[in-house]
C-alpha cells in the first residue's frame, strides 16, 4: 500500500500512540478538579501548551484548545467578528479557503457583515497590493491560509503581517493547519494574532487541535459553559489528545530544515514525473519557494478526478482530488476555479501529498501506477476540454 494524501489526514507517531494510550490509563482526572488527579491533569495539560507554545516561540497562555481546525478558524473569524463589531463590519479574507474559513465568511455576510474576498494569481497567489486597494475604516479582520490546502501555494503571510503592523485595529488571522511543522512559523515577529492548527495534520490525533491567541486580543466565545482555556472554549480538556498533539509537534518540528529539503527533492521527483505524461498539467507556481515542499497538484483535462482516484486505490495508491472536507461533492474545485480553470478542467484535479518519510523508490512506484492510469483511462476523456487543459 503507498498512502499519498497526508494533507487530507496523516498516520500518528508511534510514540503519540503510546503517549496517548498512557494518559488515557493513567491520567484521567478533570483538569478542573481540584483534587490531586485534577492537579495532575492540569498539569499535563499545561506542560502540552508550553512544548506547543515553544515549537511557536509564543507564551503558554496564548495556546487556545480546540477539537482541530474548524473549530479553531471558527473561533478566530467569529470571535473576531461578534466582539469587535463596534469599531466595523469590514472582513477580508481570499477566494481559496478552506471551507472552514470560506463558510464562515458566508455565514457572517448573512449577519450583515461586508465581506471582501482577494482574488489570486494563476498559481494561487495573494497580491499585497490587492489587500492594500480593499482596506478601509470599517476594517476589523484581515483571514488569509499560510498554504492552500489543494494546490499548495504558499501565501505572503509575512508581508501581509508586516504590511498589517500600521494597521493596530485590524486582527490578522492565519489559517495554518496546512503550513505548521511543514514550514517555519513565527506567529509574533511575522505579526500574526491568531493562528489556526490541527493536530491530525502533522501526525497527532484527530479531534485535537490549536489557536494562537496572541496577548492583548479578545474574542467573543462560541461555547457557554464553564469557562475553561482562559474563558475562551468552554468544556472539559481531552488531556490525552492535547499532550499527544504536544508530542506530535515536537517530534515534526525535530530538524525541520532537513525535512523540508528532502520534501523537496521528493517534490522535484514528482513534478518531472507528472511532466513526462502528456495529457497530465501541474498546478501551481513554477517557483519552488512559492511552493510548500509537501503538496502537489496537476490536472487531467476531460477525466473526472474521482474516477482517477479509484483507479489508483486499485492498486492500493491513495491520493485525492481537493479538500477532504469536500472531495465527496462532484462540483469542480472552487480553488481552481479562482485560479482560472474553466469548469471541466477544474473537476479533473488531483492532489498528492507525502512525508520526509517517503522514499524515492515510492515517488517511482507512484509514478508507475500513475502512467498505466492515464494509459487506461486517455481514451474515455472527453475530447473537447483536452485541449483546455494545458495553460500558459
């Protein structure tokens, strides 16, 4: 089996397993509670914050627990949005989120909100200048993702952070979950105040998750209940899962130059590979550095995404057509579609993603299987959006 669709979900660490399995059996007071396995659960559950807040360079307390990363883009866009509405309605966000970003923006337009969403260039990418002509007085968010989660572009987090620094009134939200432990982040030096991560992302559990809350900013809860993290996400902490995406983090963030180079190399495999087959287009920036290291798409023009996928699960090679959260709708990719693809060209794209831990010979072994899929399906396109496949 070649698993390839680590941007949808990734295996867990055999030692988060383990760390997990222990404080399930060990450690299961109430960090609420005020007895001795209170104590210790709160504890625990405030040594995962600072092995997360150090892998940021941030403080503990800024750690907000979450179930992952809807809850967490949920949290920042809203909270942002109720608590702050006295000094505007002006939200600004891209035409390539995530669904958990993207619905929210729409829920809120429904609320009266103004919404503007930036445009891209043909690889994906935001434009300062663009984010520079929208801001006005009324602005109070501005929502941009480190790495679209489909093609893999890598957004001018940086710039926009320092461009926002004249900006004090306006919150700077960052959806991460693509980017953290695959890229470097520095939320504080590249003016970040909220950032959004998952931990099943970079191999920890699922239903675990985090935001960054920087000092100083307020958000209005989603969640009435007993006020746990800090008064921002009420309910009782999943201590396990919270210390096994601590470990998770720690263990990805280990040598994290090294992993991105061999990303890379990985990358560069699968790019001249992909290239080598007439009929597929690779998306995206022909830069590498606008690129993360672990994501790549392409296109076969006049073929359905999911029937090439359930080709290659054939032959036991998993990869997928857009965002998890909605590669089972048959609509074509809305990323894509931003990015100028007509409609047809936009259902045939897929996506595949991998760790440091691949190996070159299952970049071949992917290559392979790839090559007799395109051979066996070539005759069914549909002849008349073949030749809108390629782009300049």
């Amino acid at each position: 089996m070649l698993y390839m669709d680590y941007a949808a979900t990734s295996p867990l660490y055999e030692e988060v397993i383990e760390t997990i399995t222990e404080v399930m059996k060990s450690h299961y007071g109430n960090p609420s509670s005020i007895h001795r396995l209170g104590v210790e659960a709160e504890k625990l559950l405030q040594s995962a914050k600072g092995v997360i807040a150090s892998s940021l360079k941030v403080t503990a307390s800024e750690i907000i627990c979450t179930s992952g990363g809807t809850e967490s883009n949920n949290l920042a866009i809203k909270g942002v949005a109720y608590h702050y509405r006295h000094r505007g309605n002006h939200l600004i966000t891209t035409q390539i989120e995530h669904p958990s970003v993207k619905e929210v923006f729409a829920g809120l337009e429904q609320e009266g909100y103004r919404v503007t969403y930036l445009p891209v260039t043909k690889s994906g990418c935001v434009q300062l200048e663009d984010l520079q002509a929208v801001i006005c007085e009324d602005t109070i968010l501005v929502s941009v993702m480190y790495v679209n989660n489909e093609i893999g572009t890598i957004q001018p987090i940086q710039a926009i952070g320092q461009y926002l620094a004249d900006f004090p009134k306006i919150i700077f939200h960052v959806d991460a979950v693509q980017g953290i432990a695959k890229l470097p982040l520095d939320p504080k030096s590249w003016g970040i105040d909220l950032c959004s991560a998952s931990a099943h992302k970079f191999r920890g559990p699922k239903g675990a998750g985090f935001l960054y809350k920087r000092t100083g900013i307020q958000l209005k809860p989603l969640l009435a209940g007993g006020g746990q993290e800090y008064g921002v996400r009420s309910g009782t902490e999943n201590v396990p899962l919270i210390v096994g995406m601590a470990k998770a983090l720690r263990i990805s963030m280990d040598n994290l130059t090294s992993k991105i180079s061999r990303k890379h190399t990985l990358r560069r495999q699968l790019l001249a590979g992909i290239a080598a087959i007439p009929e597929l287009s690779i998306s995206g920036s022909v830069l590498e550095h606008e690129m993360a290291p672990h994501i790549v798409h392409f296109a076969f023009a006049g073929m359905k995404a999911e029937v090439v996928v359930h080709a290659l699960e054939q032959r036991e090679v998993y990869i997928s057509t857009k965002s998890a959260c909605s590669s089972g709708e048959s609509e074509p990719s809305e990323v894509m579609l931003a990015l100028g693809y007509p409609r047809e060209v936009a259902a045939s794209g897929l996506r595949i993603s991998y760790s440091d831990e691949h190996q070159e010979q299952d970049i071949a072994l992917f290559l392979r299987s790839l090559h007799e899929v395109v051979k066996e399906l070539a005759p069914m396109r549909n002849p008349s959006v073949i030749h809108r496949g390629k782009r300049n």
